[in-house]
C-alpha cells in the first residue's frame, strides 16, 4: 500500500474508533504510520483526509448491503423492499460507528462549508443508490425525490437504532404501516 492508502485506512480507523472531532492529525499519522507532513502532501488538510475516509467507507456500507442477501427474484416488489430493509436495518449492528460518526457531523457541518459540500454531492449519489438498492422502478425524474424518501426512511431509523434497537421497525412492519397509512389518507 501507498502512504495515501495508509492515511486513508488510519483516518477511517481513527474515525470509527475516535469520531470525527476528537480525531487528530498526530492519530491519523500514528494509525498510519507514515509522518505527519505525509497528510498536507497528499490531503491538503485533515479534514479533507477524513471526509474521503468517510466517503469511502460510505460507499463500501453501500456495496455491503447490496451484496446482503435479498428476497428471490420471484419476490414481488412489496417482499423485495421488505427483505432489503430488514438488510439495511442489520447493517445498522454491524456498521455502528460508521452510522454514529454520521450523526457527529451534523453538529459540525454548519460551520464547515468543505464538509458540507462533500456530504451533499455524496447524499445526491446515495439517493439514487437507494433507490437501485431497493429494487424500485420509477421514471427517471422521480428517482431523487423517491431517494430523498428512502433517505429520510434510512437515517431515521439508523438515529432510532442508535437509541433504541428494538424499536426499528421490521421490512414488514413498515409495509403494514405505509398500507396504513394510505388507507387512511383516503377516508
């Protein structure tokens, strides 16, 4: 490996491990085991070090769960999206740091245009990557939006996780719910 590939596993250890602003240059050096100076050559920043850390270890989440197994392709639509949010709500366990380094950064990312720009263009993509995740078949104009849904689905639930795990609701809970829901909006 590279001393980038160093740095970029010792930031995404650090992060895990340490969080995003308790994380510092010196522990990401150490973790890497390269010099300091190393992160300004190849980063420019610490900050821009971790942002590509946890960038990448966003899309390995991504890649992790659509490997995850699925219902059969003779699933219908409605047991496709409950199987693959039963998927993404395991995930939740297996990535927990991952999901609460996410939190962290809200409460910094008013403050940090650099962080907030990189985390808007990677939401973009994981709004279409939801929608692809989830099997769904939308005309193209509607696949953001749809996405923005899946989203707010996904992250609330992974803040729910994070406080309480048992009560996330299963794929087929939230089914019966949405069915619920509908019924109710048409009375």
């Amino acid at each position: 490996m590279s001393n980038r590939d160093d740095l970029l596993a010792g930031a995404r250890r650090c992060l895990l491990e340490k969080g995003y602003a308790r994380t510092t240059a010196r522990d990401i050096a150490l973790a890497a085991g390269v010099s300091l100076a190393a992160i300004g050559y190849h980063f420019g920043t610490k900050e821009a070090l971790l942002n590509e850390a946890l960038t990448q270890a966003l899309e390995e989440w991504g890649d992790s769960v659509e490997q995850a197994p699925a219902a059969g392709s003779d699933a219908d639509p409605a047991e496709r999206f409950e199987a693959t949010w039963d998927g993404v709500v395991r995930s939740f366990a297996d990535d927990r740091s991952l999901w609460a380094v996410q939190f962290e950064l809200l409460a910094h990312i008013h403050g940090n245009p650099g962080l907030r720009h990189t985390f808007a263009e990677a939401n973009r993509a994981a709004r279409l990557g939801l929608v692809e995740l989830f099997g769904l078949s939308v005309p193209r104009d509607q696949e953001e939006r749809l996405g923005a849904h899946l989203q707010m689905l996904v992250a609330g639930a992974a803040a729910q996780w994070l406080m309480d795990p048992e009560s996330v609701p299963s794929g087929s809970d939230l089914r019966r719910s949405a069915l619920a829901l509908v019924a109710a909006l048409g009375r």
